[in-house]
C-alpha cells in the first residue's frame, strides 16, 4: 500500500502535468484545430488557387494535427482520471483485480490504473493504412519468373521508359542509336514473347492456325529468309513433328 508521502508525491506529478498539458492546448490552439477551415492555419482564403500537391501537403499536416490533439486530449482524461482516483482512495490499486499496482510501475506510468498484467493496451494493432494499398505492385508483387508472360511491373516500367529517363545515352558504356534504347532490355516485346504472336491466331482448341498478314508478319519472313531458317528458334525438319520413336522415323 501506498504511503501518504508517496500519494502526495504522485498528486503533485499529476497536477503539474495536468497543468503542462493544459498551457499546451491552449497556448497551440489545439494545434489550430479551433479554425473554422485548415485554410485558417496556413493563412489562406481558399483553396482556388492553390497547386493540388500544396493542398495534399495542408491535408496530410491536417490530419496529424488531428491525431495529435486526439492524443494528447487522451493524456489529460488519464491525468484527470488518476487524481480523481486519488481522491476517492483507490489510487495504486487494479482496477480489473484489485491488487497492489506495484511501486515502480506507478512512478513509470502515473496515470495508470491497471496492473501490467490487466493493462487495456496489451495488444499491438499492426494494421496498416488502407492507403497502402494502391502503392503494392502489379499482381502483389514483382514477378521475376523467367517463363511468366504476364504484363508485370517490368513492362509497365517499360513503357513509361519509352518517353525518356534521367540517364541520356552519353551515360552508357555501349552507345545506343536512340533514347528508346537507354533502359534495361529496350528491345524485349512487351505485352508478348514471340513476334509471331502478332499475327498468328488459332481456335479455342489450338488447331486451326490462322495468319494475319501484317508489315510485321512481313518482316518476320524476311528474316526467316535471310537466315535460311524456318523458325526464330531454330530450323526445324521438312515433317510436321519428330518422331518419337526408331521406328516412326525409319518409316
């Protein structure tokens, strides 16, 4: 239990804080939440002719604001309910259990009227804004798969690289003819593997094989032609398919 002098040492900690607190809000205005508009505290009139990324900075300093005052107003309801708590005479002792708040908690956290073990706060939230939900890549995440075809982030920055980037080509060790051709892989196609998916088609089964003649279908066979091959990939033998077996091939 707790001595008279120790009671009136908290007492006195709990008045002067009080009173700290108190000066604070009213010396910050609330952190300048007694405005009528957020304009009120930047010294604006209106939001007319303000750039939309200023106003996101009022906004974000706003909302701080609010999550300030909202905390520090909660620590003037705790030192406000501890001195109550002393004026009744059930300071220094749980609330939840009624046991004898240990000494040297009470001097770390005089407000408190919980023992560690039935304190409110003992669960951690670890949710995160909703906000962050926008700022997660294509698909959850990167995908780094070598044999995905999917349009991931790499592609997107692809893209957006095409229009230009901070580096120039006098920042390259290979010379490159174009500032298209300054990012990773500026060659690769985007949105699919081969050229041919271009203007090669099939049915819903994958059998009838349908060609759409187009300037790239053209220039695909010019270079078939020059290479003397019949495919990107490699030549392949004048019968549709190899054989599987000895036998299938002597026949």
């Amino acid at each position: 239990m707790l001595s008279n002098e120790q009671l009136s040492t908290f007492r006195s900690q709990l008045i002067n804080a009080k009173k700290e607190v108190e000066e604070q809000l009213d010396d910050g205005d609330h952190f300048d939440l007694e405005s009528g508009h957020p304009h009120g505290s930047v010294g604006e009139l209106s939001s007319y002719d303000n750039h939309p990324g200023d106003e996101g900075t009022e906004l974000y300093e706003r909302e701080k604001d609010i999550a300030l005052n909202e905390h520090i107003e909660k620590e003037l309801k705790d030192i406000e309910y501890a001195l109550q708590a002393i004026e009744e005479g059930r300071y220094g002792k749980c609330e939840k259990c009624g046991k004898e708040i240990p000494f040297e908690r009470l001097d770390a956290v005089p407000t408190t009227t919980y023992c560690v073990e039935h304190s409110p706060t003992q669960v951690v939230s670890h949710n995160r804004p909703i906000e962050e939900g926008v700022l997660m890549p294509p698909f959850g995440k990167f995908v780094d798969e070598e044999d995905n075809v999917a349009y991931d982030a790499e592609d997107s920055w692809q893209d957006v690289a095409r229009y230009g980037t901070s580096e120039s080509p006098s920042d390259l060790v290979d010379p490159v003819d174009s500032y298209n051709e300054v990012f990773v892989e500026s060659d690769e196609n985007v949105g699919y593997v081969e050229d041919y998916e271009n203007f090669v088609a099939t049915d819903i089964e994958g059998k009838e094989i349908i060609i759409y003649p187009n300037s790239q279908h053209e220039r695909y066979e010019e270079v078939l032609e020059e290479e003397g091959i019949m495919t990107m990939f490699g030549d392949l033998p004048p019968y549709e398919k190899e054989p599987y077996t000895k036998d299938e091939a002597e026949d």
